[in-house]
C-alpha cells in the first residue's frame, strides 16, 4: 500500500525521501524559525538527521510515505513533508509534519502540495479519511487548513510538550471522501489563480 512515489504538479514534485537528501534539506530548513510550531527539533545537522530517519523508519513499518518538496522552476529543495498515522484497517492517515523555507511562502507550493498529497489518498490509496492536525497557537496553519477546505473537528487539550517545555493543544482538521470532489475543485480554482496565493510555512 505504501510504496515510494513522485506526485507531480506544475509547481512542485514530490519525490520520495532519501538519506541523500540531507543536505539540501539542512540548507533549505537553516532558519530555525521555520520549525516554531514542530513538537521536535528539526532545526540542524542532527535535527534534520532525526526527522529523516523518523520518516524512513515509519515508512518501513507501513506507517508513512514522506516526501521531498521539490520547486519545479529552479530544482531546488524547498521543503519535505509526509503521509503519516496510516490505518489501514480503518483507511485512513494524517498529512503533516510539512515545512517549507520562506522564500516558498505566499506562493502556490504548499497549495499544489495539499492537492498532490489529496489526490492520491483518496484516489490512489482508496482512503476515507485524511486529517491534520496543528498547534492552537498557529494561527496562519489553522486560516491555512480552513482555506484549503478542511473541517475543523475540535482540540486535543496538552496534547504535546514542545521543545521548549510548554504544553500544546493540537486542533483537528479532516476532509473525507465524500468531500474530495468538491475540496479539489475548489483547490483547482484556487491554484488557477497564482497571485492570489498566500500559503503559511507549515500545516
């Protein structure tokens, strides 16, 4: 079920993580800021090591697809993200733990993403669901995930204890299949119209 694939888009290709891919993913990821609101530090050489292998361990136990963000106009690595929580019994898995530098902000990347990513759970993979979740205090993920017609469900209360010690409640989001048709034309629609884009850093 979860074989390494390359989605795709105008923007962006999605490539399969790799070892080999530490580097350009330390350049792309140096300022720490980017990883504000993950509940693990990714920041770095180790940071960046860590997150890697995270990915490619859960891959190997049927549990993540992660991927590369790579920008089609200049081949530069922008940022990773990943399918994760799969359940196959129940069909259903999380999209996060997505970053992407500043200079792909406010563009269409991360919205090509989320379609790339939608597309083939619910079409290649025969999910019902697909959820997301964010630290209630990130306002611009939250506006984000709303934007891209995601149903906010409710919060997780000291769900996670972040790097610097505090606590944080992660709200849920989800789309199901039922309301892929209608999430991906609007994402079309949204993505005919490039200079309007405004994607935060992360969902």
């Amino acid at each position: 079920m979860l074989t390494p694939v390359t989605l795709e888009g105008r923007h962006v290709r999605l490539e399969p993580l790799l070892p080999g891919h530490h580097a350009a993913l330390c350049e792309a990821g140096s300022d720490p800021a980017t990883f504000r609101w993950f509940p693990s530090a990714v920041a770095g050489e180790v940071g960046m090591r860590d997150y890697i292998e995270s990915g490619l361990t859960d891959l190997a136990a049927g549990r993540a697809l992660p991927f590369v963000i790579r920008h089609r106009a200049d081949e530069r690595i922008v940022g990773a993200t990943r399918f994760a929580a799969f359940e196959s019994v129940h069909r259903r898995a999380e999209i996060g733990w997505t970053w992407l530098q500043a200079s792909a902000c406010r563009t269409p990347v991360n919205t090509e993403c989320k379609r790339l990513l939608l597309a083939h759970g619910f079409e290649r993979l025969d999910l019902n669901r697909i959820e997301f979740k964010t630290d209630s205090r990130n306002a611009a993920s939250r506006a984000a995930l709303a934007r891209i017609g995601a149903t906010e469900e409710g919060t997780f209360r000291n769900h996670m204890l972040m790097p610097d010690g505090s606590i944080r409640h992660s709200v849920w989001f989800s789309i199901l299949r039922e309301e892929w048709p209608r999430v991906r034309t609007h994402l079309d629609a949204l993505l005919a119209q490039t200079s309007n884009l405004a994607a935060p850093a992360q969902v």
